[in-house]
C-alpha cells in the first residue's frame, strides 16, 4: 500500500494518520467531501499540507476520542499529543 492515496483535500484522517490500516471508509469519507464542494461551492477541508489539512477537520468535527488515538500507531500522531 502507499502512503499517498487520494487528494488532499478528499483524504480521510485514517489515511494521514495510519495508511496501513483503511478500508472502503475512506472512499465514503472522499465522497461525502465531494458533496459537500458541489453544495458549497469550495472545498470542505482546503488544507494546505497534510499537518493543516488534519487541522481543520478537527476544528470542524472536534478531536477524536482518547480510545481511538491509543489504537492509531503512527509515530506521527504522537508528536500532536
């Protein structure tokens, strides 16, 4: 698998955060983001990098539970604790 699956702006966080472990759910991510710019005009999450783009879906739907970030093995998530 890789790393760089989708365009920034369409990318489910599980993506940023562990590429190795996602499944059909982030093309339902990809596609509510795709709705949400046709209906909008713009896109949901325009973020300019991926530290920014994570930024911004967190603002928007708030941060993700404790229980969910202990299961996220990423040692790029560690540096946003």
């Amino acid at each position: 698998m890789t790393g760089y699956v989708s365009t920034r702006y369409y990318r489910a966080p599980e993506i940023m955060l562990t590429w190795q472990k996602y499944d059909v759910a982030v093309d339902i991510w990809s596609t509510g983001c795709i709705f949400a710019e046709m209906l909008e005009g713009k896109p949901l999450f325009p973020g300019k990098d991926h530290v920014n783009q994570f930024s911004i879906i967190t603002e928007l739907l708030g941060t993700p539970p404790d229980d969910v970030i202990q299961t996220i093995c990423s040692e790029n998530v560690s540096d946003l604790e």
